[in-house]
C-alpha cells in the first residue's frame, strides 16, 4: 500500500514551505537528484522487513528526512509503490506453487492405504502358520517328559554307586596330601567330605568309620603343618639370611647411583638438595628398583609352608594362636641372628666391658648385614601375609629394643679404633647404608642417626681440621714471603680461579694485559684459598649421603664445629692463632711480617667471600642456607673480628719493628758538641745512614704494602724521629748558632729524604698525604727556625708574629730554647763593630723583665747568664 498522502499534513504535491511539485533545482547543476539517487538505491533489505517492524520504521526514518531535505518525496512515494507491487506479485507466485504441493501430497496419502491392505493380508497368513506350530510342540513335549521318568531311575542308581566310590577315593586322597606336606588342600577335603560326601552315604558302614577319624586327621594337619613353618622359618633366617644382606646393600647402592644421575644432572639442579629416602626421590623412585624378597629366583624363598599354615589355623579358626606360636618361633630365631649383642650392653649405655666388640669393621660389617637381613625380611614376609600371624607394629617394637643394644656398641667401636679420614668415611658409610636400608623399610632410624652425627662432629670435623691446619702450618713455614709472581697464563687463570680478590684489583683480568704478573699476596695464600675450597667439598661430600634429617644443625655444625674452630684463635685449632704465633715468632724478619701483613688483608677479604660460599654450597648442596644472615642476606663468619685482630698485631708488629730499627740507629746518632766553631758542609754520616735506612725499608719490604699502611708508617717513622730529634735539641744544656745551622743541615737532610720518599710511595692525588706527613717536623722546624732568628726581640714582643711563624711552639719552651744560645766569637765580633749594642741590650732588658716570672729558677739563671754576657760585651 503507498504511504498516504498527507500523513504529515502535506499533500505529495506540496513540500517544506508551500513549493510546487516536483524536485526543487537550484543552481549547483543537479545535486540535488543525484542526492535523492542515492538515498532511493540504499540497501533495498530495508523494504524487505514488515511494516509494523520498529527496525523497518527506524531504517525508514532517514530515508524520508533525507528526501524532505532535497525535495525528493515524491520520487521516495513513487519507487515504495513500485516495491509494494512486487511484493503481491511475488506473494500471487507464492500462493500458485503451494496447490501443487497440496495435489502432491493427497497422491502420496493413497499409496500409502493401499500398500497397508496388502500387509494385513500377510500377518492374516503368518498367524495361521505359528498355530499349526504349537499343536505339533505340545505333542513331542509329552514324549519327552515319558523318556525322561525312565532315565531317572537308571540315573539314581548310578549315583549312588558313584558317591560310595568317590568317599573311598577322597579318603585316601586325604592321607597322600598329608605325606605330600599339602596340608591346606588335606584340610580342604576333609571339610569337603564332612559337610558333602559323608552325608550322601551316611546309612553305610564304612562312611561311620571314616568320620569317626576325622578329628584325628584334622590335628595331624595342624601339627604337621606348624612343624613344617618352624623348618622353613630356620632355613630361612639361619642359612639365607646371611645371602640376603649383600644382596640389599647391592640393591641400596643401585638406588643411591640412580638417584645421583637424577640429582647431579647438570642441566637441573632441583633435586641436589634430596637425598635418598627423602619423599622427592620415593616420588620419583622407579618401583623396578625396590627389592622384594618374595619375588627373587635366587634367593628361592618360598612361603608356600607359611601360606598353608595360616589358611589351615585360619580354617580351623584359631589363627591367634598360630599367631603366639609364630611370635615365639621368631624371637628365638632374634636371639640366635643378634648374638653377640644380646645382653651385652649396661644399663647407663657407657663405655664398659660389657659391650660386645668387633675385631674389625669388616666383621661389623657382615654383622650389620646380616641384621638388616632379619629385619628387612620380617617386614616383607608381614606384608606378604597381610600381616595375618605378625603386624609391622611387633616388627617395629622389636626393632626399637634392638637398636638400644645396637647404638653403644657402634659408639664403642667408633671410640676403640683411631680412625683416619678415609677409614672414617667407610665407617660412616657402612652406618649409613644399614640406616638407609632400615629407613628404606620404614623402621625408626632417629636414634642410630645420631651417631652419623657423632662421626661427623666430634671425629671427621676434628680430624679435618687438624689435617687442614697441618697443611696450612707447613705452607706458611715453606713460603718464601714473596709476592707471587706467575709466568704462565694457564698459571694465572688457575690463581684466578682459587683465590678471592677485589673486582678492582690490579691483578684482576681486565687490568691485565700481559705475561708475567706479579701478585701482592704470596703463595701462601693460594695455597689457603685453595685449602679452604677442598674443605668445603670434603664435607660436603662427606655429607652428601646419609646425611638427610635436621639439616639445619647439620649447617651449624659446618659452620660452627669446623670453619668457625679452624680459622679461629684458639690454640692448636685455630689459624688464626697459628698465623698470630708464627708473626710473633718472625717479629725480627721484616721480610716476613710485611709479606704477611698483605696477605692477612687478603685473607680477611676472603672471609667475607666464604661466608657467602659456604652459604650458597650449603643452600644448594642441603636445601637450606645459614640462618643467622645480617639483612643484606650475606654470612658474615666470626672469623672476621678475629683476623681483624690478627692483622692489627701484624701491623702493631711491623712498626715495633721498625720502631726498634729507627731507635737503633738513632742511638748510634750522637751529638757530644752544641758549642762547635766549625760549620758542617754536608749532613753527619750517621744521619745519612739513617735516611738511607729507612728508604731502603720503605721502598723495598713496604713497597708492596697498602697505600695508607705505607703513609700511616712514614708518617710514624718520622714522627718518632721528629720527636726524638726535639727531644735532643730540648734537652741540651747551651748551643750556638754554628751548632743549630749543623743541626738544621741534618734535619733538612731528613726532611728532604722524607719528602723523595713519600713521593716514591705515593700517587699523583696524595697531596693531602704529603702535607699531613711533612707536618710532623713542624715544630722541629720551627724550634730549629726561633733559634736561627737573628733577633729574638720580635718573637717575645709580638703575638702575632709568633702565632703566624711559631704557631707550634709554646713561648714558654721559646724561651727555654733561646736561654739556651750562645754568641760565638763572631757574634761577638759582629755586635762589636755594629751600632746596635745599646737597642739589643734593651731589648735583652725588656725580655728579663716581661717574662722573667714565667721561667723557672734554672732556666732564668741561664738567661741571666745569657743577657750578662750581651752586656759585657755591649759595655766593652
């Protein structure tokens, strides 16, 4: 239907504001149709939906604006009406094609009817068929229940022929399973002929007579069949077992190496932490690799003896008491496997001469084995019966009143014998693999651990630390106390590889460029980096087996018992006291006590690298790391304060020594004339020797010292002899200036050699150095400098001048000093002849009276003396 056409209150002849009909054009040359185009072809589904649609109306919509807007509404009627008309055609088509359809179907509808007729007419036949079928069945079946009445006659009298014959024939079957040792299947039938055969012929004679010994029969089979387990039970654990307990070690060492090949894989170190037994590796254990007794060919143990006794007390219900007997069996067959242990232990589990010995660990050994063979076969022989005579909880309480007898006697033998390291390890190994074994089959094992931890302890920790001390004794005493120096690049790498040292050493890789290389250390500390690195590898390895439970103590031994002990101080155990002993022994030998500052400063950084060493070996070897961790994570031994120490008497050693030196030579440095008229053209020979001394020693032993150590030394040295030489100058009696400039010639040779020295020693950024250590002559010098004044006048009367020139030296010792000076003849001949006698005997005056109360009686009695002698001689 076209849209009406004033559905909005506007004809299709009148658009917008009253326009005439038809599109409006204006002048942009046919926009608007071409505009009104392109709405009218829009996608045509629009028109495909129903008119009452609200999509239909929303797409609508816009069709009818855009038409409003170009004036093109009547072209938008015209094309719907031409749409509706397609649709009634389409509709018309629709409706034609439906009748056929309906012709179709009615055709289908008759053919069906009659091909039904023809069906009933079938089933009318096939009924007809089956009821002749059931006359003739009823018929034959008559004549088969008549034959029947007749066979069952003949039957019956067979059958009882037959029951008295098979009664004859189990009877004696009966007796040969009893001779044949087949007990179970004797008591089977004697149930069978009882409860079955027996009655069918009870009316006969013989069948009384046969039940009558049924009793007797059935106590023969439970007596027999108890005698034939006790056999089998002393053949079992008195001649196999002895074959069985090599046969579990061979079995404990094929799951150790199998699970070493898992947990040393290098490309997953997850499991390195787990050791056998633990839950990750029985999760992981191939089921292929657990022994099982009951399974083995050669072994040939066979529990058929012991599977007939249970059924034949189990069918005669008296199971508990094959379970009492059984019990009593085994415990004598304990006492017999555990002789010699059986009650050869005291009460408060010490040392006596009542515990059983071995004469050898190999006979504990066998012994151990054939231990765990008892006891390992009393869990599987349990687990095959399904514990039916003998529980897990009997096997395990024998065991926990065994391993009481047990552990003295391996803590006896271990105390007995003077075990090397290696005779240590196999020990341990052997207590390991016996724990392993009986752990591997659910036995307690807490106890007889502890004596893994023992060995380890108290025996192998001592033992390694003694063996490492030994090695590091005799290394100190071979070094030659010279800085290494390697020629080989292999040889460099491998230094590299074994000792700790600082990233920006000179030494390090990146600082080296060619062949050969001089270290500051010696080889003494190669020889303790490498010590200490094969220490820790042995224990390790030491406890790489075995060693499964309380880890966290185990560490703590590691850390505590042996790397704290062996770098300790105590004596006889520490190296640390060792090296403190052997400094203090060699205190005269510079050579050694510099070498082995240097290396003390290596070593004390090396302390800090095995602390994380030991920690990071430990988390990956244990699973755990050291707990007792400062808050940057990393283990700090103690070790550290005690090397520190060490060091610090190193270094009190090296300048005692060379205080002693220094006050050698300063004592052969005399000066007998302070009143000389003679002055010197070069420095006194002793002086000479002296600086030269003291280059030789800072520039040949010190060289290789630490920067500070050599600054804090020179500036030691020459402080003592700084002091010694003020101490000299203050102590004498009187002087003259010819005394004083040979005395100054002498200091400033020292201070010169000082000087090249400390240039020699130290950088290019040590300035600061070098003013600190030249300070130490500064009031030397400026004593030597008051007294070389050519009037002292100034000094006394001006505050400021002392305070920018003498700064250093009190007025009081100034004074001292220069009551001390004497003029010499041409002194005296130079006041003489000059005009200023009359202002220095003024001068002389005003000091007497300005400082005369701050001198004591002897020094104002000098300069008394000495302002007199200005007079005389002003007055002459």
């Amino acid at each position: 239907m076209a849209p009406s056409a004033n559905g909005n209150g506007v004809t299709s002849d009148t658009v917008g504001n009253g326009s005439v009909n038809g599109p409006k054009h204006t002048g942009d040359s046919g926009i608007d149709t071409i505009q009104l185009e392109n709405l009218l072809l829009r996608d045509e589904d629009i028109f495909q939906t129903s008119l009452n649609s609200e999509d239909y109306l929303e797409s609508l919509a816009p069709i009818i604006k855009g038409a409003l807007k170009v004036n093109g509404l009547a072209e938008l009627i015209h094309k719907l009406n031409d749409i509706v008309k397609d649709k009634d055609e389409e509709l018309n088509d629709l409706s034609l094609n439906s009748t056929n359809n309906i012709n179709s179907c009615i055709d289908s509808i008759d053919r069906v009817n009659f091909e039904s007729t023809d069906l009933n007419k079938n089933l009318v036949q096939v009924s007809s068929i089956l009821n002749k079928s059931v006359y003739e069945l009823m018929s034959r079946k008559k004549s088969l229940i008549k034959s029947k009445e007749t066979t069952s006659k003949i039957n019956e009298t067979n059958v009882v022929l037959s029951l008295c014959i098979q009664v004859l024939e189990i009877t004696n079957k009966i007796h040969e399973l009893i001779k044949q040792h087949k007990y179970f299947s004797a008591l089977k039938l004697i149930d069978e002929l009882t409860n079955i055969h027996l009655p069918k012929v009870e009316n006969f004679s013989f069948a009384i007579k046969i039940y009558d010994s049924i009793p007797h029969l059935t106590k023969m089979i439970k007596d027999e069949s108890f005698e034939s387990l006790c056999r089998w039970l002393s053949i079992l654990l008195e001649k196999k077992i002895r074959d069985l307990g090599p046969v579990l070690f061979a079995n404990l060492q094929d799951l150790q190496e199998n699970w070493d090949k898992i947990r040393k894989n290098k490309d997953n170190t997850t499991f390195l932490a787990h050791r056998l037994n633990s839950p990750t590796e029985l999760a992981m254990r191939d089921p292929m690799f657990n022994y099982d007794l009951t399974e083995d060919e050669e072994m040939g143990v066979d529990l058929t003896e012991l599977y007939d006794a249970i059924l034949v007390y189990q069918t005669l219900n008296e199971l508990n008491l094959l379970s009492q007997l059984y019990h009593k069996e085994w415990l004598k067959r304990y006492n017999r496997v555990i002789y010699p242990i059986t009650s050869s232990v005291s009460n408060d589990h010490k040392y006596s001469e009542t515990i059983a010995s071995f004469p050898s660990t190999e006979s504990l050994a066998e012994y151990l084995k054939k231990i765990s063979a008892f006891f390992v076969a009393d869990k599987q022989i349990n687990l095959a019966t399904k514990f039916q005579i003998r529980n897990n909880h009997a096997s395990n309480d024998l065991w926990e009143s065994y391993i009481i007898k047990l552990k003295p006697v391996l803590l006896n033998h271990l105390h007995a014998n003077n075990f090397n390291l290696d005779e240590l390890t196999d020990y341990k190994d052997l207590i390991g693999n016996f724990l392993q074994i009986m752990e591997n089959h659910h036995y307690k094992t807490i106890e007889l651990y502890e004596i893994l931890v023992i060995i380890f302890r108290d025996y192998f920790g001592p033992e390694l630390i003694q063996q490492f001390r030994l090695d590091f004794n005799e290394s100190i005493q071979s070094d030659h106390y010279m800085p290494l120096v390697v020629n080989d690049k292999q040889d460099y790498d491998n230094v590299m590889k074994i000792c700790w040292y600082k990233d920006d050493a000179s030494f390090a890789p990146q600082n080296v460029k060619s062949v050969p290389i001089s270290f500051p250390f010696s080889e003494d500390y190669v020889h303790y980096c490498l010590g200490i690195r094969s220490l820790l590898e042995d224990i390790l390895d030491f406890i790489s087996q075995h060693y499964n439970t309380d880890l966290s103590e185990l560490n703590n031994i590691i850390v505590n018992d042996i790397f704290e002990k062996v770098l300790g101080d105590r004596a006889g155990i520490g190296i640390s006291s060792d090296i403190k002993e052997f400094i203090q022994r060699n205190s005269n030998n510079k050579e050694i006590i510099a070498q082995s500052y240097t290396n003390l400063e290596y070593y004390l950084f090396s302390l800090y690298e095995i602390g994380k060493l030991i920690n990071r070996r430990l988390r990956a070897c244990n699973g755990i790391g050291i707990h007792n961790i400062d808050v940057n994570g990393t283990f700090t031994l103690k070790a550290i304060d005690l090397f520190t120490q060490v060091r610090k008497f190193s270094e009190d050693a090296i300048f005692n020594m060379v205080d002693q030196k220094i006050r050698e030579l300063l004592d052969m440095v005399e000066y007998d004339d302070w009143l000389p008229e003679i002055r010197n053209q070069e420095p006194n020979y002793s002086i000479k020797d002296f600086a030269l001394f003291l280059e030789n020693l800072f520039t040949s032993i010190f060289s290789n010292l630490p920067l500070s150590f050599r600054t804090l030394g020179l500036f030691r040295s020459y402080d003592f002899v700084a002091e010694h030489f003020l101490l000299t100058l203050k102590d004498v009696e009187v002087c003259n200036r010819i005394a004083i400039e040979n005395f100054n010639l002498d200091i400033k040779h020292l201070e010169e050699s000082m000087s090249n020295l400390h240039s020699t020693q130290q950088d290019s950024q040590s300035g600061g150095g070098n003013v600190a250590l030249q300070s130490t002559f500064t009031e030397l010098r400026q004593c030597i400098d008051l007294l070389l004044l050519d009037n002292y006048e100034e000094y006394i009367k001006n505050p400021t001048f002392r305070m920018r020139k003498f700064d250093r030296v009190k007025l009081e010792d100034g004074l001292k000093l220069i009551a001390k000076m004497q003029p010499t003849e041409e002194e005296e001949a130079a006041m003489n002849i000059s005009g200023h006698d009359d202002t220095f005997n003024s001068s002389v005056h005003s000091i007497e009276l300005t400082n005369q109360s701050m001198l004591s009686g002897a020094t104002a009695s000098k300069f008394a003396k000495f302002s007199s002698k200005f007079k005389k001689n002003t007055d002459y």
